[in-house]
C-alpha cells in the first residue's frame, strides 16, 4: 500500500516538473504571422527619447506640445505591441516621418492607359491607401512632393489638368483626413502661382483638418527645396538688418526655424518612386541624415506590400549614426 502511494507521489511530481520546463513560445516574433485585428493603438504625448534601430535618437523639441508628435516609449519588454502591426515592428521601431516623391504617374497613365492624366488619378488613389497603411503602422508624419516649382514648366495643358485633378481631389482627401482624424498642412515656396480655385480647395482641406490628433501629412505644392533655402536666407538677413538679431546668433537651429518645415522632426526616409535615384529639389536641408529607398516601380503601383518592406529594412538593417 505505502509502494503504491510513493508510485502516485512520483507520477504527480514529474507533472509538475514538465509543466515548468515545457518552453513557451510568442508567435507574433514571427514575421509572417497574419495578425487578426486591424485595430491601431497610438500613442498620445508621451516624454522621452525614441530608441530604434537599437541607437537612441536625439531628443526631438517640439512647437506648442503637439500630442501627436511626441516620441513613442520605449519599450520595457517584449510587449505583445508588435503584434498590431503587420510590419511585426515594436511602435519605436517604427519611423515617426516618412517624405515620399510620387514619381511615375504620367509614365504609368500613358502605358496602362494611353493617357498621362489617368496616371495622376491612380496616383491619388495611391496616397489615399499609403496614408492608411502609415497610420496602421504608428507613423506621426507624412511628406509628399506633390507638385514641384520646377513643373510649373510642363505643357500648359498638362498643368491645367492635374489642377483641375487637384481641386476635386482636396474634397476626396478632406473627407478621408477628417475621417481618419489626419491633420493636412501645405507646405509651398511659390503659392502665388496655384490657381485661386485649386488654392480654396487647399485651404478647406487645411482648415477642416487642423485638429487632427492622429496624423500629420505635409503637402508639397508649387514646392523647391532651394527656394525654401533662399527665402530663409532672406528672412534672416531682414531680422539682422531690423536689429532682431545679430550675426553671432545666426546658428543652424536658428536657420531652421525659418524653414517652412519649422515645427516637424526631420523625416526618417525617404522613398522614391519609378527607378530614378536623385531627390529633384525635395527638403534638402532636412534629410541630410535619412535613409534613402528607391523603389524600381511607379507611384500607382506601390502596394502595401513594398511599404512594409521598406520599414522593415529601415528598422532591422539601417544603422543610423548621425556621424558618430
């Protein structure tokens, strides 16, 4: 009898001692686990520094303490935050500001439709879907170089069309921006030139999006990065003729408070579109540190697919420096 109750005791014993050695596993380490929710959690104003790539990044010093771009926390564990996302990065992974150059659209048009106008309204379509694959991802900044000064150079005809484009896409994109909670801001260095129609349009779309506490997407029309670069300069000379400042104080931060991209972080990356490597007078000043991605496709054909690829290289394989 006492045999068969040590043989109980044993038996009861190695179930405990398997229970604690059985290894657990996360399955949403793993990349090409499908996540099943499609819900984003974003971060309100949280203080701090973003740590990704494994390299702390500099403190950002931010205008009127706008929530949405305060810096994302860092992450105390191996926190089930990754799995939201179907990238499967960790929020401070994630790049706060991406800038894109949408290139391709009139080649797209005239190969698939015979018609470089058709290529800008897929091409629209396309910012609409990047917009939401960011904000699912848990980026606080989009750039877009929308129409440059130098276009301002194309056939009369064309411009006409992509202004007329214009005008009812800011409807489409108001709509979409208030519904996603995206504030819109223009930036321009030349907006005497936009058409007084398409100019309406653009301040409805900035105004009835100003609270937007989700997003925030910069548009860059009638836009050149070497013009934003004069104009500061020109600002800047006028403050140390008029006495508001000296020579002495002129610095870089000081220059970059006159830029027209004053009040947002410097962008992360850069993507450009249609197999061309050359930035084409797009913010300058404000990527001498980002990562640059060259996508051998057009704008319209960009899927959600090339863009979590892109961050996920920027993230896991990037080593961001800054000259250290």
């Amino acid at each position: 009898m006492r045999q068969e109750e040590r043989r109980r005791k044993r038996g009861d014993d190695d179930k405990v001692t398997n229970a604690v050695t059985t290894p657990m596993t996360c399955s949403f380490l793993n990349d090409k686990q499908e996540t099943s929710s499609t819900t984003t959690t974003r971060v309100g104003k949280v203080p701090g520094v973003v740590t990704g790539n494994s390299k702390k990044r500099p403190p950002l010093v931010l205008p009127h303490n706008n929530p949405i771009l305060q810096p994302p926390p860092s992450s105390q564990s191996g926190s089930c935050d990754a799995c939201i996302r179907e990238s499967g990065l960790l929020l401070e992974q994630v790049p706060r500001h991406v800038a894109v150059i949408m290139d391709g659209n009139r080649r797209y048009g005239k190969e698939k439709y015979n018609c470089a106008n058709r290529g800008h309204v897929d091409g629209s379509k396309t910012l609409v879907e990047f917009s939401k694959w960011c904000l699912a991802e848990g980026v606080q900044m989009v750039t877009v170089y929308a129409f440059s000064t130098e276009n301002w150079n194309r056939c009369p005809l064309e411009i006409n069309s992509l202004m007329n484009l214009l005008c009812t896409y800011c409807d489409e994109l108001r709509l979409e921006a208030q519904k996603r909670r995206i504030k819109v801001q223009l930036l321009s260095t030349d907006s005497q030139r936009i058409p007084t129609k398409v100019a309406l349009g653009i301040q409805k779309l900035v105004e009835e999006t100003k609270n937007g506490d989700q997003m925030v997407m910069n548009i860059c029309l009638s836009y050149g990065s070497r013009g934003e670069i004069v104009n500061a300069c020109k600002d800047i000379a006028k403050d140390v003729t008029n006495g508001v400042m000296s020579l002495n104080d002129i610095s870089e931060a000081s220059f970059q408070r006159k830029l027209l991209t004053w009040n947002c972080p410097d962008p992360d990356l850069v993507i450009r579109t249609s197999g061309e490597y050359r930035l084409s007078n797009f913010l300058l000043w404000q990527i001498a540190y980002s990562e640059m991605f060259f996508l051998n496709k057009t704008w319209p054909e960009v899927t959600k697919e090339d863009f979590l690829c892109v961050i996920r290289q920027y993230a896991r394989e990037r080593k961001r420096r800054f000259g250290k």
